[in-house]
C-alpha cells in the first residue's frame, strides 16, 4: 500500500511527440511591367524550390513559362531548382530584360539633353556648376 496519494510512477518511456515543420514560403512572378503575382504556399521542411513551382500552379496560369530557362532567385540571390528552402523564403522569378539599361540611359539622355538630365537639371543662381 502506497504511504502518499500520489500517483505511482510509470517505468514505460514516454512516445515521442511528432511535430509536423511546415515551412511559409512566398512565390512572386511579374509577367508584365507593373503588374505582380504573388503566392503565399506552405510546404514541408527540406523541400526544393522546384518542388515549390510545382506546388504554386505557376505552370497552369502561365503556360508560355519553360521550367528549365526560368532565372530564380531567393531574397534577390540566385539560386538553382534543387535549393533547400527555408521558413519565410520569398522566391522570386525574373524576366529577362527588353532593353540593355546602359543603352536605355544612353538613349534617354540623347533625347533629353544635357542640361535636362543628371546634376545639371536644377541649378540655383549664383552656384558652382554641378551643385
């Protein structure tokens, strides 16, 4: 007979809590300038970011997209399809440019001239040329 009120202690070991990791991933694509599409998805911990375009149905909205020519990135670094994703990643997809930004420049400063463009567009009276 016990000599307390307490409950007599177990000797079997206790199971082992299973916890599920789901890890919060956000997926953005810009098909067209100024217009974005953004995926919030949750998927389990150690998946790939191909695994991630497959999940989101990128594929099936935008079907002109080739899986193996895409330029992805995680937080602006380019990474490749087989990247382990972490919690809270933010996959981004990029588009090539149309146009060269050094020729764009170029060709916007041919057209707006020199005293439009750069430091030289507002000038107060009396100051030194270029401040």
């Amino acid at each position: 007979m016990p000599l307390s009120n307490a409950r007599p202690m177990s000797t079997a070991m206790p199971e082992p809590v299973v916890v599920e990791v789901r890890l919060g991933i956000t997926l953005v694509y810009s098909p067209l300038p100024r217009q974005v599409r953004v995926w919030s998805i949750a998927l389990e911990a150690g998946a790939t970011l191909g695994e991630a375009l497959e999940c989101c149905g990128l594929f099936e909205e935008f079907p002109d997209l080739e899986k193996n020519s895409l330029q992805l990135g995680v937080w602006g670094q380019t990474v490749r399809m087989g990247h382990v994703l972490q919690d809270r990643d933010r996959i981004e997809i990029y588009r090539p440019l149309q146009v060269d930004p050094k020729t764009a420049r170029r060709e916007r400063f041919t057209r707006q001239g020199m005293k439009s463009a750069g430091l030289f567009t507002t000038k107060r009276p009396g100051a030194k040329a270029g401040y």
